[in-house]
C-alpha cells in the first residue's frame, strides 16, 4: 500500500516543551539565508517547511519575536519559551500559511528543499546543490504559495 498523501507528522522543539503535529505534506520547502534568518538560527540559514495554518497542532508555550522587516506587516518569529528553538514562522502577508522549521520535524528523512532566497547574504563557503533554486532576494509567492 503506498503512503497516501495525508500522511502527516509530527516535531518537537530541542526541550520537548512544545510539540505540533502537521496534516498532510508541505506545500513547499525553502531555505532562507538572510542576515535575521542566520542570527535567530545561529547558523547559515533557515528551513521553512510551509504548510496550510489549519494543517498544523501546537501544543506548548511559544513566545514570539515580532518584526516588521519589509514594509507588509509583521513577520512572527515563534520559539520555545524554555530552550530557545525555532519553531515556526506566521506572517501578516500570508495568513493562510505557517512555515515550520525543519530542524524540528521528528522524521526529516521526506524534507527535499526546492528553493532558496537572499541567496545573496549567504555565507561565501555554503554551495547549494544543484536541484535547489537558488535566488539572489525574496521574489513574491516563493513562501507564500
Ligand atoms: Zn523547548
Ligand atoms: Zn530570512
């Protein structure tokens, strides 16, 4: 029997204080490499793992960095009150979408990224592999579709 479609999974931040389970598979994965995306990871860039907001559960505190970064509204940075991890990512553009980080997914064997923005403030040692789309800036619609 092959899996269906609306398989679904689960995640969990680094203390296990907050959990989310997730229906169906992301609408899109990305990286993100801009210079706030690299100093709330701590590392070069962020996985957004991007799903429908009705498709996933949070179960746990969650604080919340709020910034307006482009002139569209805030961009929520959501993480464990308790040991810090990146958890999610919601945005005042697009309300209909949720972007999980992929570091938190308990199976992150499926995750395949497709696209990368600000590829441009990248750290000058990280090469992409081929398959993943890589763009100098944010064009419209790469996360929000
Ligand atoms: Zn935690
Ligand atoms: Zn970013």
């Amino acid at each position: 029997m092959q899996q269906q479609q609306n398989e679904g999974g689960t995640g969990r931040c680094l203390c296990g204080a907050v959990t989310y389970r997730f229906e169906g598979r992301p609408s899109s994965v990305g990286l993100c490499q801009c210079e706030r995306c690299q100093r709330q990871s701590g590392s070069a860039f962020l996985i957004g793992v991007v799903f429908p907001m009705e498709a996933v559960t949070i179960e746990g505190r969650l604080s919340t960095y709020e910034s307006r970064e482009s002139g569209d509204g805030a961009l929520r940075r959501h993480f464990c009150a308790t040991c810090g991890s990146a958890v999610s990512i919601t945005l005042d553009r697009y309300p209909e979408i949720r972007s999980m980080m992929g570091g938190t997914l308990d199976d992150k064997s499926s995750l395949q990224p497709s696209f990368a923005i600000w590829c441009s403030s990248g750290q000058p040692w990280l090469t992409l592999p081929a398959n993943i789309t890589c763009h100098s800036d944010y064009p419209d619609g790469t996360f929000g579709q």
